[in-house]
C-alpha cells in the first residue's frame, strides 16, 4: 500500500519530536507548525486501503482440518515456522467468526456438503484457500470417493502440495493477503461478478417425523452461489 | 503361525466335528488358511475359539472376480497366548450374498462387517445395525467390487470451468 | 423422502432410549450432532451423542467423511506405485503404512530384507512412533485445556522432521520405504543429528510429565475416568496402548517380533486401572522406549547393502545404468511395468502407534494388486469409544476421544 511520508528534516533530533509532540497535545502547536508535525507523524492513505491493509493483518482462519495437510497446517501455529509474526493465530472454530477458510486435506463427497453449509456460513468478507493437492485437484486419488474443492465452493488460492511445506502455505497465505490489502479482484468474483455466496437454510429434514421437504432434497445438499442472481 | 502339519490337525479335528463344513485348507508362504462354508462360520469360530484362537484381527472382504463364488469374507484369528495367526475365508455368491454376523462373539466386529457390507454387499444377518458407513447413506453400488468403476472427474482449470460447469448454464 | 426421514431416525440411539431406560414422562433425552466440524483436533469425526442431561447414554460414531477410496485406488496401480497412496491413509504414522504393505509384498515374493534395512527401518518407525505421540500429546493437551503442550511438542517434531527431511527428502510421506529395503542410505551428518536428539528426548520427555501430572484438574479429568476393562476390549478387537492402559501387554513387537525387533532390549509400559490416565501414562512411556530402541539401533548398524538385491523387482543402483545393459532393461521394466508378484494372499500385522496394523495383500499374479486392505487399528478402536462414555459426563468423552487417539485417515480410507 501506499504510504505518504515526509522525511524527517535533518535537524530534528529526537527529543525535538518528543517536545513538539507534547506542544501538540497541548494545544500549543499552530497554523505552519501544525501542519509540519501531522505530515511528519500521520500516514495518509484512502480510507479503502487502510481497511484493507487492516483486513489483511488481522485474518482469522478457521480450524478446518480434514487430513494430512491438517498437521501441517498445525505446524505453522508450532513455533517453527509461527504464524502469529503475520496476526493470523487466532483460529476460530465458528465459522460466524472466521473469514479464512483453510481447507487442509481431501474432500470426500460425504464432506462436500459439509464444508459449503460452512463456507455458506461465514460473513463477507470470507476467503478460501485450498491446501494442498487433494483438495485442489484430488491429488494422489482421482476416483469415486473424491471432490476437487472448486467444484462446490469459490477459491481465492490454491496451496500445491503434498503436503504442502509450512513455509509454502505461508507463502500461500501472504499471497492471499496482499491480495486482500492491494484490493485486487482477479479471481472468482470477477469472474462470476459475484457479491458472495448465499447461505441455505435447510428446509425441513427434522429428525423423526419433521416435515419433509417439499422438493425431496436435504436443505444442505443444495448449494449455489448468487453470482449473476445478487449482481442482476 | 501353525505349521503345515498344525494346520491339518486343526483342519481334521473341524472335520471331525462336523465335516461338511471345511472345504480345503491352505498353507502358503507362512499363511494358514481354512476355506469354510459360509452357512456354518458361526460353529467353525466357536470350535477355533474353544481350541484358543480368541482374538479377531480383521474382518474384511475379497472380490474374486471372474472366479466364482465371487465375494470372500476372511475372517483373520489371532491366539495371543500361542501368538498363532489363523485365516478363515468364506466365499459367497453375488446373487445371495448372505452369511452369519459374528456380533455376537466379538462385538468389534461390528465396524468391519459393516465396511464389508458397504464395499461389497456382503449382507451380515444379525447384525443390529447394518447401513453404509464410509459411502454416503444414499449412494448405489459398492465401490470395492471388480466392476466397479474407478470413477474421478476432470479437474477444473479456469480454462475449462466454463465448458464443465459454465456460468452461461 | 422417506428414506431421509429414516436414515435421521436410525442415527438416534438403538440401545437407549426413554422408554427402555423407564424414564419417566418428564425427562428427555437430548441428541446432540457433535462434528464432523469441531473444534477439537481429530479429524472429521461425527458423533451422535444422546445426553440425558449432561450424562452421555450413548454414542454413534459416524464415519466416512474424509473416505479416499486408497484401497479401490491401490488396485489400480503396480505394487511400488502403491506405496505412496498407501502412507497416506493414517497420515500420522506413515512409515507404519508403507511398512506394513511393503512387508505383505515381500512375504507374497519371498523377498529378504537386508540388516542395514531392517534396522533403518526400525529407526524410521520408532522416529515416527515419537511423531505419533508427540502430535496426540499436543494435541490431547489442547483438547484438555493444557494448551502449550502443544508449541513444546510440535517443537519436537519438527527436529524428527528434519531428520526424516535430511534421508527421504520430505517430512511427512516420504516414500522411504520400499518393496525390498528402504529408498537410500542415510546421508553423513544424519547419525550425529540422530544420536542428539536421542540424548535430549528423555529429558524433554521428564519436562512434560513435570508440566502436566502434577496439575490437579489434568488429574481429576484423566483419573478413574471412562474404564473399561480388558475382556471387554477384547472382545472390541482393540489393541494397542488401549489394550495395554487396561493391563494386557500385547504388542507385536514383543509377540511376533519383525525386522530385527527382537535384537533389541526395551520394556512394554502396561497400566493397571484402565482408565483415561493409564492410557496417558502407556503413551507417554512409551516415548522414552522407543528412544531407547533407536538408540540401540544407531550404535549398532551393521553395514551392508540397504535394499534388497533382486534385481528382478529392485531398481538396480543409478550408476550401473550407464554401464550395464542388464540393467537399463530391468530398470525399464520396473518403471514401465512394474514386477509381477506370485499368486497369493498375505496378511502382514505390525505394532503401529494405535494398534495392529495389518496389510492383506491378495495377488493375482499380475503387475497390479488385486486387493489391498489396510487393517486400521482407529476403526476397530473407535468401537470402544461407546462402552467407555456411557455413564459419563461430556467432559469426560471429549478426555476419552483424544486418549483414544482416533486418526480419521485410516479410519476412514
């Protein structure tokens, strides 16, 4: 982001800031003066990328581990290779409270439905990386029991990998933030000109003698994503 | 393991028993194996347990594709005092895939029989419980059988998202 | 649709319920859907528990949501292609996979497995046996509260990893294992890394008694908490340190010992109650046995070749390639082909950090499987999950789930 800053002029030494500084607490500082201490002391940016560079720092990716990329995952919270330098160790395991959903493993057709009503769930704005090979492209296994993640949810960036070194994922998951903080909309949305993903609620598949639902579907294996519906 | 001299004393005192319900033993590269009826592996279980082969390793089922009787049940039995490993294999017919539960012996059992069920279609009687369990309660077929496809899709690439699923659907 | 409506009515308990327990009309049994997203660290578990209260009366374990289909993949691919879709099935103890395939296949070949093999493969294994119970620890921890164990164990782990980096190259799945032998020799600097990290793993492994037994709440969690007792288990079929918290010492590497087991000298930690805490304790000694055993094995390596010399299902050594028309044709039709295994069919158990691992391998004389099954020690363990919770609290089955130690990968396949 960009960052407008004046240089400090070479004759201001520390303690000089320090006493400028409490004149202007004070009240004391006028007209020029002011003026040359708010350059000096005050970043100034557009309100959009400061929001975004504060969205990008302070992700909170959520505990979704499914297989083997789930301990590496692990790792990058171990002490090694430590994620918290980034913001980003406050894992959550709502999905109300996360925005990153990390899916770290394969996905198998009993799970895929599992994993949208989640992604459903989370607020705007939400991200999604894929980690890994399985949940990418189904990996080592191209076969019955499998499901590539972009085929039932958006993905913002895809981590290869099997499994994926700690130090790539957190090469994966800078990329998604200064994809975040540079406010670049390459990727899905731009593509489906899309505002988000909407949320099902499941229409009536109670336990026992609930109503059941009118078209003979379980609410959550319907899952679509409101991309030209919101947009139109 | 039992030697292939254990095996047939094992063998003949089953046959001794009751006769019709070994129908061939097997002693390969250190594997001891019994090929049972399907419709008496209750009585064969209970004769090994007796004899102190307790311990059920593994249930799990073979496709024997084009071989018939096609599904195999193999029942792997363990004495832990002897620290000898017996296999019991009962073949059954895809039409009528039917053979006891041993739930009632070991309740562990109860997992791999299921499993066996959902892979192959081998239908356990007496279980208490017997659906899916790794498949999709809804899904058709049984995956591990010989003929059944591996299955797996093409991936989706941005270049091609659009012909497989395509916004201007 | 009907059947929905059923398949919600058969998740509810079979063996419970209000009118059996002679509850009466005002009390409830609520069933409570924990998973298969849940915070706790075990994998895409779901559980249908009935509470009456807080008390669980019972547990479904339902399964299947991280199902991968190895076996069905594995058949169709040639034997030294399997390995790699082999390890990752309990994606924990990966070496212990491909260990337990790899020797199925060379007992269908009648292929002997040099020393210096046997005993790399043993360090790998008890290398990945401390992996395995570092990451429970960590991660048992967690579940309980106690949640820096976690940075203190993933910080071990991570100089096994380099271990495991520095003679395969990766850090988990590594392929190290091979039909024959193991992949490489350990490259020069591997045994001076090893032997320090084989000093210092008993004193770590002292800190983390030090930073958990003697909290009072770990105690009262983990204490006279969900026994069961040893018949019982063994009629579930469990083995492994579940068996061996209960007092049964039953483990293979004692047993039935394989790959040079019995050359060395270490004790089975065997509890006395069969509960929570003994299963904790079995786990933790266990640490310190297997560091001794990699200690044995690394001072007393013998020399020699490290894989097997069949060069019929070997790859022969990258050099002679260039000298040895022998065997650029070998090599070609080892990678093209792969080797053709006898007819048969071969069950090879080892002891894996949960359990008996065993690998059926059936054979139908062709350069591919005709069947692979991954005997799982998790998905035989996880039946006990219910017989162990009944009558306990919720606090206790969440205890109980990470002593038991259930990895979904092989649980699942």
């Amino acid at each position: 982001m960009e960052i407008k800053r004046e240089a400090l002029p070479q004759d201001m030494d520390f303690r000089s800031r320090q006493l400028m500084s409490r004149d202007m607490l004070r009240g004391d500082l006028e007209d020029a003066e002011l003026e040359r201490f708010v350059e000096q002391a005050v970043m100034t940016t557009t309100l959009d990328r400061a929001v975004a560079w504060a969205q990008g720092n302070s992700i909170y990716p959520m505990t979704f581990g499914l297989a083997c990329c789930a301990i590496e995952m692990m790792s990058i919270v171990a002490a090694r290779l430590d994620i918290a330098r980034f913001g980003f160790e406050a894992f959550r395991a709502s999905p109300r409270q996360a925005d990153l959903l990390i899916l770290s493993g394969r996905v198998s057709t009993k799970m895929a439905p599992v994993i949208r009503r989640i992604y459903d769930q989370m607020l705007e704005p939400k991200f999604a990386i894929s980690m890994g090979a399985c949940c990418s492209s189904t990996g080592v296994f191209n076969n019955y029991a499998l499901v590539a993640s972009d085929k039932f949810m958006p993905i913002d960036v895809h981590v290869p990998g099997c499994p994926p070194r700690p130090e790539a994922l957190a090469h994966g998951i800078l990329k998604l933030r200064d994809k975040i903080q540079h406010n670049d909309r390459e990727g899905w949305r731009e593509r489906y000109d899309a505002v988000g993903t909407e949320e099902v609620v499941p229409v009536a598949s109670g336990l026992g003698d609930g109503p059941q639902a009118a078209d003979g579907h379980e609410g959550l294996l319907i899952a679509r994503s409101t991309g030209d519906a919101a947009g139109a | 393991m039992p030697d292939a001299a254990g095996l047939e004393v094992i063998a003949d005192e089953l046959r001794a028993a009751d006769p019709t319900s070994v129908l061939g033993t097997t002693f390969d590269r250190g594997r001891a194996e019994i090929q049972i009826d399907p419709s008496k592996n209750i009585e064969v279980i209970e004769r090994l347990r007796k004899r102190g082969f307790n311990f059920l390793a593994s249930l799990h089922g073979v496709d024997y594709y084009p071989q018939e009787p096609r599904l195999g049940v193999v029942y792997e039995l363990l004495d832990m005092t002897e620290v000898d490993r017996i296999s019991l294999k009962a073949r059954v017919s895809i039409d009528d895939p039917k053979i006891a539960s041993v739930t009632s012996i070991w309740p562990g059992s109860d997992f791999p029989e299921r499993e066996c069920f959902d892979m192959f279609g081998v239908v356990f009687e007496g279980h208490p419980d017997l659906r899916r369990i790794l498949m999709p309660e809804d899904f058709e077929g049984f995956p591990q059988r010989r003929d059944f496809p591996v299955g797996g899709e093409p991936i989706l690439f941005t270049y091609n998202e659009t012909e497989q699923y395509g916004k201007d659907r | 649709m009907t059947a929905l409506g059923d398949y919600r009515k058969r998740e509810e308990s079979i063996s419970y319920s209000v009118e059996s327990a002679g509850m009466g009309e005002r009390h409830e049994l609520l069933t409570l859907n924990i998973g298969p997203h849940h915070p706790a660290t075990h994998g895409v578990l779901r559980l249908i528990a009935t509470l009456e209260g807080e008390v669980v009366r019972d547990i479904k374990p339902i399964i299947g949501y991280v199902h991968t289909g190895i076996e069905k993949t594995a058949e169709q691919k040639s034997y030294w292609k399997v390995i790699p879709v082999v390890e990752r099935m309990d994606y924990v103890s990966y070496y212990f996979n491909a260990m337990a395939y790899c020797c199925a296949v060379e007992t269908l070949l009648g292929l002997e497995v040099p020393p210096r093999a046997q005993y790399l493969r043993v360090i790998h294994l008890e290398l990945n046996r401390i992996v395995s119970h570092l990451i429970w620890l960590g991660t048992s921890a967690l579940d309980l509260g106690a949640m820096s164990m976690f940075w203190y164990c993933f910080r071990e782990r991570e100089t096994i990893l380099d271990l495991f980096e520095m003679s395969s190259g990766q850090r988990m799945h590594t392929r190290y294992f091979q039909i024959g032998g193991v992949f490489e020799d350990i490259p020069a600097g591997f045994a001076e890394k090893l032997q320090k990290f084989v000093d210092a793993m008993p004193t770590r492994a002292d800190q983390y008694a030090d930073l958990l037994e003697k909290n009072q709440i770990l105690l009262s969690r983990l204490r006279d908490t969900c026994i069961l007792d040893e018949q019982t288990l063994l009629g579930l079929n469990v083995t492994g340190p579940l068996l061996r918290a209960a007092g049964n010492p039953w483990d293979l590497r004692k047993a039935a010992p394989y790959s040079s087991y019995d050359h060395f000298d270490f004790k089975i930690p065997v509890g006395s109650v069969g509960d929570n805490y003994d299963r904790y304790r079995v786990r933790h000694a266990e640490l310190y046995e297997s560091t001794k055993i990699i200690d044995q094995a690394l001072n007393g390596l013998p020399e020699g070749p490290t894989i097997a010399d069949d060069r019929k299902v070997v790859l022969p050594p990258r050099h002679e390639l260039a000298t040895s028309m022998e065997a650029l044709i070998h090599h070609f039709k080892l990678v093209t082909e792969g080797f053709r295994v006898p007819e048969g069919e071969a069950y090879y158990p080892i002891e894996s950090p949960r359990g008996e691992l065993g690998c059926f391998v059936r054979s139908d004389g062709s350069a591919k499987p005709a069947r692979v099954h991954m005997r799982d020690p998790s998905f035989v363990n996880l039946q006990a999950t219910a017989p162990m919770v009944k009558d306990s609290y919720i606090a206790d089955l969440i205890a109980t789930l990470a002593m038991i130690d259930p990895i979904l990968g092989g649980v699942d396949r």
